[in-house]
C-alpha cells in the first residue's frame, strides 16, 4: 500500500537489511518497529515490514529519523473479540 507518492520514490530496506545496518539481531528490529522506535510500512497483504532506508541511515549515524511514522498499535484496526 503506497500512502503518498513520496513512498513510491523511496528507497526501502528489508528487516534483514536493517538488522544488518544497525548490529542486530531480526527480532530486534521487529520488536522495535513494532514499538514505535523504528519506521516502516507494510506494503503487502503478507504484512511483510519495510523500512525507508534514508531514515535507518540517519538511525545509523545516532540521528533521530525525521518522517513521522504511525506506531504498530494505531495502524492496524482492532478485531472483534
């Protein structure tokens, strides 16, 4: 699912991708993108992550990300108990 044009000219990365970049492990990554820490999106039914690479990057370097990203929590709709 692309939200804007901007995400269609961006570089993504994968969670394999990131945890490489970073030093650690996937699990890691998946856990703090799902707390909110790191940015990503879901771009496939299959719910696989994808992270902008300009913005690891910037993590990388111990910058703070500059996009606004929704946490985990607020971008999946709750289901019906």
């Amino acid at each position: 699912m692309v939200r804007n044009a901007n995400e269609k000219t961006r570089r993504w990365l994968t969670g394999g991708d990131v945890a490489r970049m970073l030093g650690l492990s996937r699990m890691t990554v998946g856990r703090l993108a799902e707390e909110g820490i790191l940015p990503f999106i879901r771009p496939n039914p299959l719910g696989e992550r994808r992270f902008p690479a300009e913005e690891i990057e910037r993590i990388a370097k111990g910058e703070k990300p500059t996009a606004v990203f929704p946490s985990a929590k607020t971008r999946r709709p709750a289901h019906a108990a």
